[in-house]
C-alpha cells in the first residue's frame, strides 16, 4: 500500500496532553499509528498557566507518538478551548462579480469575508468562520455554490472566537516544543467529529465534553455548528468534593471516583462499604457508596444545570431530538448517562470515537474524543485540498489569513 500523508493532533487538556499520528488516503480515511500522553497540570480552566511545564509536557507526548509511528511531525492541528470562546451567528452578501454571473471561488471567498465583519475588540479574534448555507438569488440551501449561476451570493455562517491572549500562549507553548501550528481547531468541533453520527448532526444534537477543568457545549442542526460555549467546570470539581467530603487527599479521591463513585445515588447500594485512607496518612474510615454518591451527585447535577442553561441561551430548548452526546474523562463517570436524561429530559449517550483503522482501537474511548476528532479534521483538511487542487482553486480563505495573524507575531 503507498505510504498516505501524515496528519497530527495535539490536545492540551487540564488533565492530558494526547498526541495522536495518523495516516491519512485521498479520500480523508485515516489509520492511527501514534499515540502520546503526558500529564498536564499547566493549564487553569482551559486556559494555559504555565508555558514551560506545559511545553516539555508537549515534547513528552509528541515524542512518544513519533517513536510509536516511526514518523517524525513538524506540524499539527492544536485544540482550542476556554470559557473565553464565544459564538456568533452572522450573514454575509455580495453581488456576483463575472459578467456572465457564474460564481467563482473567489466570489465565496468575497461573501465569506463580508459574513466575517462583526463588532470585534481588540483582545478577541476569530477562529473559524463556518458556513452553515449558501443562497443565491434567494434560493437558500446551496452547500456548494460555485459554478451555479446567479448574481446575488448570500452565506449564512457561524463565527467562533477566543481571547487573542490565550490563542498566543497556546502557540508559544507548540513552538517552544519545536512544533508548527497547522490549525487551531475548536475542541468541541473536533470531539464531535470523533463521536456525533452524521443523523444527528442533521436533526439537532448537542455535544458535551466534560473535561477536568471545563465542560466544552456544541449544538448542531441541519447538519452544522449552530452554537458552542465552554464551561469553566468538570470532573476534576467532582475529585475536589470527595477529597473534602471524605477528608483525603486529592489522587485518592481521584482513585475511588474513577473506581467507585457513582454520580446517582438511585443506583447505588446501601450495604456496601470501601476503605477510605485520611490526609496526613493517619488511619483509615469506612464509607458506604451510597455516600460516595452522595456527595458527587450535587456537582453533576450542577454541571448538567449550566448545560441546560447554555441549550436555552442558545434558543434550541426543545429542538434537539439526537438528544445528547458525551465525551471526555467526565463521560466515564458512572451515573452519568442516567444523571444527563433526569435533568436535561433528552436522550443522552456516551460517545465512543469510531471508525478508525491502524491502532484506532487505543484510542476509541470517550477522553481521546477530541485528540481523535483533530486528526479527524485535519484528514478532511487534506483530503478536501487535494480536491480542491485538482478543481483548480485556491484555498486562500481563512485558515490562510489566521495563518498571516500567526505571522505577524513569530
Ligand atoms: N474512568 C474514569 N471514571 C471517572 N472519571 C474519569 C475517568 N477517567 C477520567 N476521568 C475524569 O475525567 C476528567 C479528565 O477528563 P479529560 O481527560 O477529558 O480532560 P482534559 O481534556 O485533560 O481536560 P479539559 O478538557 O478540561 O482541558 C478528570 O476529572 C478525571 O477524573
Ligand atoms: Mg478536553
């Protein structure tokens, strides 16, 4: 089989940094064929702290992804998240600019420029602008407009950005790894590209990622983004109630959470008890799971609350019949699923990361959602710009002028 393209994914989590290689083929399918992680502890809320921690925690996980795929990666698709992010949806028109009114690339590239001006300050910058339809004289629907005849374009379009501030510190802390930044990719658009079925994208489905610092929200509908936000919340709050709750350190909380906790005390017994090892190491208690429950429920009750209160910011109250769909650490959580259903009334599920060859299956669980869903994307990236080559346009659009921003600082 010849050797495909290389495509890498880098997420920068509170708790993880994964590092994922794939190869792609022309039809953007892709095979695994490097895993890394580290562990991370440089970040605050999604929201890098410390560069040089985080930046050797980076060269660890990239490291091992390389010696594991025999490749080495120069470049990668770095995730993007924070209670910074913010979404806005916005129009764009122009009038067609050929005489016989055939629309050209740059006719789209014009109408998507136009759909960018919105009221930005200085401190926020734009991250992706996704099209979410086209219309041409009037006609709405068009997912591909060039080459249709017309001479009104009109693009609807939803418009993510982020605090310029964050973005910098994410990039020094790639470069200081010795790596370039392919895209800067919004981390909830990656997991739902590992884990949400086409179905549900198009009759109205919402992501959640429960991290551990942040619980990342994207709602689609008709088959695009419509909404996302990032909540400044998520499992690691969960560790930090038990350890009070139950006064012991944190990486014992962290223990019994991940190998007992439970976030629905309907589901747990009253007759079963663990050991439970105090700060200081002075001794140990017994506690019933039913406590353990106890205590976890009221922060996830907590973390679905904000999640229903970002539906209904959003206006899709009610609009969502694909239901819920979660992913990251925080989806792991016993209960979680059920807990969701209660409190949203919605179908919930977890979201396992499908569909992949080579050593997918390393990865196909719910925290390497995101990790997966950017090489995912970048897969989509390079299969689309080989088409694109061969239709003879150019992608000069708006990942080439992020790149130009980028520039204007390195
Ligand atoms: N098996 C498990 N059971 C319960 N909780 C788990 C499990 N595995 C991980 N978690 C929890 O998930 C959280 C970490 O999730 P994840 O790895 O998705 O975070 P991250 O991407 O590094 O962080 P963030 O997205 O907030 O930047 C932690 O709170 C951890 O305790
Ligand atoms: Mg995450």
């Amino acid at each position: 089989m010849p050797k495909g393209d290389i495509v890498a994914g880098l997420d920068i989590g509170a708790s993880k940094i994964v590092a994922l290689i794939a190869e792609v083929d022309a039809e953007g399918r892709f095979d695994i064929i490097g895993l890394g992680e580290s562990l991370s502890g440089g970040l605050r809320k999604g929201v890098i702290i410390d560069l040089e921690h985080t930046a050797r925690a980076i060269e660890r996980a990239v490291e091992q992804a390389e010696r594991m795929s025999g490749e080495e990666i120069r470049s990668v698709y770095v995730g993007v998240t924070g209670p910074h992010i913010a979404s806005l949806n916005n129009r764009g028109v122009v009038a067609v600019a050929n005489e016989d009114k055939e629309i050209q690339p740059e006719d789209v590239e014009r109408v998507l420029q136009a759909a960018r001006v919105i009221p930005l300050t200085a401190d926020k910058q734009i991250i992706h602008v996704l099209p979410r339809q086209y219309i041409v004289d009037g006609y709405d629907g068009v997912v591909d407009p060039v080459g249709m005849t017309g001479s009104r374009l009109e693009v609807e379009a939803v418009i993510i950005t982020a605090a310029s501030a964050a973005l910098l510190n994410t990039l020094k802390c790639v470069q200081r790894a010795r790596l370039q930044v392919e895209e800067l990719v919004l981390n909830p658009l990656a997991s739902a590209e590992a884990v949400l079925h086409q179905a549900e994208k198009e009759l109205g489905a919402v992501l959640v990622d429960i991290g551990g610092g942040t619980t990342e929200i994207a709602i689609f509908a008709q088959g695009s983004l419509w909404f996302t936000s990032v909540l400044p919340i998520g499992g690691d709050h969960v560790t930090s109630d038990l350890a009070v709750g139950l006064r012991t350190p944190i990486a014992q909380a962290e223990k019994i959470k991940k190998e007992h906790g439970c976030v629905l005390m309907s589901l747990m017994p009253d007759n079963e008890f663990i050991e439970v090892p105090s700060v200081g190491g002075g001794g140990k208690g017994t506690v019933s799971k039913k406590t353990l429950a106890a205590i976890m429920q009221p922060r996830a009750e907590e973390i679905f609350t904000l999640v229903k209160q970002e539906i209904k910011r959003s206006a899709f109250t009610g609009l969502l019949p694909g239901g819920v769909i979660l992913s990251g650490g925080g989806a792991m959580l016993a209960g979680m699923a059920e807990l969701g259903a209660e409190q949203l009334q919605m179908p919930v599920r977890v979201g396992f990361p499908a569909r992949m060859g080579g050593l997918g299956d390393m990865v196909a669980s719910p925290p390497y959602a995101t990790a997966v869903g950017l090489v995912a994307y970048g897969a989509r990236r390079l299969a689309y710009a080989q088409a694109a080559a061969t239709r003879h346009f150019s992608l000069g659009n708006l990942w080439q002028r992020f790149r130009e921003w980028l520039r204007e600082f390195f």
